[in-house]
C-alpha cells in the first residue's frame, strides 16, 4: 500500500539518495544528475542519439525532461513494435526512446532505473545486461522478467514524474 510519503529521491548535489522504499509515494527530482554520470554513460548516449536522430528524420519528437532526452513517434513507433524488442520504450544512456508521450509516461520511472544502471555501468551495461539475463535463464527464469536490471529498474515505478 502506497504512502503518503513524498520524499525527493533525485539527483540533487550530486548525492546518491539510494533507491525509493518498496511501495512509498515519492516525487521525482530536480533532474539534477551527477556530470561524471553524463560522461562514464556519453558512450551509450551517443547511440541513443543515433536512434533519436533516425525517429527525428522519420517525423519523430523531442524532448529534455529531467535530466535525459526523450525521443517519441515517427520510426521508434515501428522500432518498439519489432518483435524481439515489443517495449513501449527503451533506454539508451541518458536518451529514451517511447512509442509515444503515452507509452513514455507510463514507464518513465522504469526506464530512469536504467538511466541510473547506466550511470553506474557505463559502457559495461550492455555485457552486464546480457550476463544478468543468462544468469537468470540458467536459474529457470525468464532473460527479462527476471533479469536482475530489470527487476532493479522496477523499482523506481512508484516514483511520480510531475510536468516540467
Ligand atoms: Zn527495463
């Protein structure tokens, strides 16, 4: 059950708050992140970038909100939909990609979750990833659901991400 507890979980001078409380209430930060954050996932970034500019060049939209860059229609509506990828969006260091604001905002703490693993991770994400997804296939799960990544991005679901 929810509370009504509404802590600042963001990125406030550059200190880690640590993750949201299982079932708390919680509001977004300021957007504020660490800069040496923005540098050990630019690599990733840069990627993402590549994506964001393929969905800008096919009739896409942009936009910066708390602290990463949101692409959303024109070809990521069709990359989404491929069949091993299926997600309403993916993130990709500090850029997302959404089918749409809709399927964005309904993940959108979700994929923050990752934004923070790929702080952490930089480069080393995407093997990580991979190695978490193994590892959980060859404990009997599921490479995704039970993925350890994504099991730690869900986390930041019950964080509320206000307009700016
Ligand atoms: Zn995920």
């Amino acid at each position: 059950m929810a509370t009504t507890d509404r802590r600042n979980v963001g990125y406030g001078g550059g200190s880690d708050p640590g993750a949201p409380e299982q079932g708390a209430s919680v509001t977004a930060g300021s957007g504020r992140r660490p800069i040496v954050g923005y540098a050990w996932a630019a690599p990733m970034t840069l990627f993402g970038l590549s994506i964001g500019a393929v969905t800008l060049l096919t009739g896409g939209r942009v936009e910066r909100r708390h602290g990463v860059i949101e692409f959303r229609d024109g070809a990521a509506q069709r990359l989404l939909r491929l069949p091993f990828l299926r997600a309403s969006a993916i993130t990709v260091g500090h850029v997302i990609v959404g089918r749409d604001s809709r399927s964005i905002a309904s993940c959108r703490g979700h994929e923050h979750g990752h934004v923070r693993q790929t702080e952490r991770w930089g480069v080393l994400f995407m093997p990580a990833y991979f190695v978490a997804g193994v590892w959980a296939q060859l404990r009997g799960g599921h490479w995704y659901r039970d993925n350890w990544f994504e099991r730690d991005a869900d986390r930041y679901c019950e964080l509320e991400w206000p307009e700016q």
